[in-house]
C-alpha cells in the first residue's frame, strides 16, 4: 500500500491524499461504508458502486469468522470474490466485539475468550490467530488486535489496557510480517491507538504507534459515549504525533459534524454503522439538515430526498413516497434510505476534498457543521 498527500489546507491541518492497493485507489478524506456481514445492510453492491461512488468497504472480522466462517471465505477465495466487490476492503480486528461483548468474554495476556452471539460456541481470539483470519478473509487492509476501552474509564484500567494493546501489536506484527495473502495480493496491517481520554495515555500510545513504522495508523477508543469535545481533543492531540506521511483512520466515527472537524484535525479515513443503521429507523441526512422521515409534515412532500446530492435515488423518490414505504414497514424503504444516507456520506468527503483544493475548506467546513447538524 502507498500514499500520497495532493494538497494541504492552510487554516487546518486537513489534507487530500491517495491511498494505492492492489485492488484499486482510494481517494481521501474517505468514508467507507460498514459491510458488517459481508454486506453493507440493504445495499447492493452495484448500487456502491454507481449511485453511492463507494471506493471502499468494511469487513467485520468477529462476524465473518463465525458466520459464514473460514472455510466458506477461503474456498471462494477470500471476500472479494465471495460478495463480489472487487474495490478495496478493510477489517476490524474483532477489537471492538470484545468491548460490546462485556459479559461473554474473558480478556487475558494471552487473548479473548468469548462466546458467539449466535449459538453461544467458545471461541479464542488472540493477536496471531486474527492475523490468521484477516488473511483468510482476505482484505486489503487488515487492523492490529487491541482492546477498546468503555467510557468513562478510570486511569488505571486505561493504562493496562493501552500497556497490552501495544505487546499485542507486537505480536500482530511478527504473526504479519511472518506470514503471506492467500490470494495473490498484498495486504496491510494498521496498528490503533488507545489511551481513552487522558492526554498522557493518548501520547504515549501514538508515540508507540508510530514507532512500529506501519503503513497506516488507526485511531481506536473513542465514539463509545465521550463527549464530542474530547474526542476531537483526544483526536486533535493523536494526529499531532502520528506520521504526516501515512494515512490516519479514525475508528467509528460518525455523524457528518464529526467527520467534518476530524477532517480538519487531520483525520483521512472513516467508518461508523450510523448512516445505515438510521436509515432502517427513517432518520436522513441531507445537505440541508437531519430528517425524521417518519414524521407528519412529510406525508406530502413530493419533493425529492435530496435533488443537491445527485444520483438515482435522491432524486428520483419522493419523500412522501419514503415515508409511505417506511410506515408500511416496506422492505424497500431501508434499501431507499440506506443509498440515500451514504450517497450523502461519500458527497459530503467528496465536497471536503473539492473545498481543500480550493483552498476554502475552513469556512466552508464551520457552515456546513451547522447545517447538516440542524434538525429539519
């Protein structure tokens, strides 16, 4: 994997850049929509491609390696092929499960013991056996093993916890760069930064981080209840010590408000189920503001979703005809309002990118902040 900065911003540190793998480029800042299951909930692939200009795609490691398993991905030869996206793809490590999955694991030196939420099966997750599965499942850039600490989270905890993401970076690391792809391309391993909300924490583990001399670097821990204010400061302090010549993920995040000031923190790549899973609930978002479309004063608004964004189906579906669907409880109202919401979430990176260039970026990221922010 390679990367590139294009152009800079003079009153942030927001960046445009071009991240290369094997399966394709990704243009930056980026938004990738989550295909937890090996699919982004309710979207076709085609649809990811042509309306939502999708350029990547998230896995889920937890998920795949339990359903529909190892043995399934590696005989159709990795998940490309076997949900036939052929564009870049990321995994998370499975890091994050052990935190939502607090009473069903067991977290030690030498891994995570848990159970599967479907069957109740023990399983072990340690930090080279998930190197195994990531090159199994296949994706083009794959994410160290950590653990993601709650919020709040006392100090001591915190420390522990970053102190044994970091030796276990150390063994996803070895296991990596000790290993091959099974499929004929390369892949990339990103270590993550933790550290919860204190400052020294943060510091350190970014210092560590970058030490390790990766590819990329991950932001993790944050956007699990902490106020806005110190994910951005936590944010704003970690992207001051990583690497400016590599990319910077920030871990799942989040509202158009949050990818916008983390843009300008320095952040270029993004990822969060909220687009989607607010879709299925009927909430919107517009390039004017947050539609709830359920409720009544849309009952006759033949306009369309959003003419501003372009493509098919913002434009082309009434948002009466939406909230028709939805409180008919149609199943076609969450494929409508999923495209919807992520052809917004790619449009909004792309406008970042365009505004960078053009050397506008600031003024038009703090208006835009309170537009897409505000209830319709």
């Amino acid at each position: 994997m390679t990367f590139t900065i294009q152009a800079a911003d003079a009153n942030t540190n927001a960046r445009i850049g071009e991240i290369t793998t094997d399966h394709g480029t990704i243009q930056t800042p980026i938004f990738m929509p989550v295909g937890t299951v090996a699919s982004v909930k309710a979207v076709h692939q085609r649809e990811l491609e042509q309306d939502i200009k999708a350029q990547i795609i998230l896995g889920n490691t937890y998920h795949l390696f339990l359903r529909p398993g190892l043995d399934v991905l590696q005989k159709a030869g990795g998940l490309h092929r076997f949900n036939g996206w052929n564009r870049p793809i990321l995994t998370d490590s499975g890091g994050y499960q052990v935190y939502s999955l607090s009473n069903t694991r067991k977290i030690k030196e030498e891994g995570v013991t848990f159970r599967s939420h479907i069957d109740g099966s023990k399983h072990v997750f340690t930090p080279e056996n998930v190197m195994d599965i990531q090159r199994a499942i296949g994706a083009d850039i794959i994410m160290a093993f950590d653990e993601c600490t709650p919020y709040p989270c006392e100090y001591g905890y915190a420390r522990q916890s970053m102190d044994m993401t970091h030796r276990w970076l150390r063994r996803c690391c070895d296991r990596f760069d000790a290993t091959e792809g099974l499929y004929g391309y390369r892949q990339t391993l990103f270590p993550i930064v933790q550290g919860s909300v204190y400052k020294d924490l943060r510091r350190q583990s970014a210092e560590t981080i970058a030490e390790f001399g990766r590819e990329g670097n991950a932001i993790g821990g944050l956007s699990v209840g902490e106020p806005a204010e110190e994910m951005y400061e936590m944010t704003e302090l970690v992207c001051g010590i990583l690497p400016r010549d590599k990319p910077r993920y920030l871990m799942g995040v989040g509202t158009p408000a949050n990818i916008l000031e983390s843009i300008a923190l320095g952040v270029d790549m993004f990822d969060c189920v909220l687009p989607t899973r607010n879709a299925r609930h009927g909430v919107l978002f517009t390039t004017q503001g947050i539609i709830n479309i359920k409720n009544e004063r849309w009952k006759q608004d033949f306009l369309p979703i959003d003419e501003t964004l372009g493509g098919y189906v913002s434009t082309a579906y009434s948002k009466a005809y939406l909230r028709h669907l939805l409180v008919s409880e149609e199943y076609l109202a969450a494929q409508i309002a999923s495209v919807h919401n992520l052809t917004f979430y790619l449009w909004l990176v792309r406008q970042a990118r365009e505004k960078i260039r053009e050397g506008t970026f600031l003024e038009w990221k703090n208006r835009m902040v309170a537009q897409v922010s505000r209830r319709l």
